[in-house]
C-alpha cells in the first residue's frame, strides 16, 4: 500500500488504478534515477517484476474489499 501510495506521490499512477506494464517502466525509471523512498527502493530489489501485476491488481483488490466480519466465540 505504501508503494501505491508512493506511485500515486509520483505521478507514475493513481492510487487503486490497475496496475500495468507502463507503471512498472516508470517505476524502475524512477528508481534508477534514486527517486524512490528506501521502502520502495528495497521492494523493487526484493520482488520479481512478474509479481508487480498481481500484487497491485489482485492483493490490492481483496484488501481495499469490505473484509467480513469475524464471528467471535
């Protein structure tokens, strides 16, 4: 969430906007050019780029998803 939020700071896209090829061009463009915060700069080294889609697309998906609530015993 902190990289979305991140990306949308940068102009590279808007916060909840699908995730594409492009924005990640242009992520990579800006962490090259030393543009990102350390956080996003170690989340780039340590994920694959085939992962960036469905990170933002899927997993950002289910999490900005009304969560069910949780039945306490």
């Amino acid at each position: 969430m902190e990289v979305d939020y991140e990306m949308e700071r940068l102009g590279i896209k808007k916060y909840g906007e699908r995730f594409t090829d492009e924005h990640y061009q242009k992520l990579v463009e800006y962490d090259k050019e030393g543009k990102l915060f350390m956080n996003t700069h170690e989340f780039m080294k340590t994920t694959k780029p085939e992962y960036f889609k469905q990170i933002f697309n899927e997993i950002a998906a289910n999490e900005s998803a009304d969560p069910k609530p949780i039945k306490q015993v």
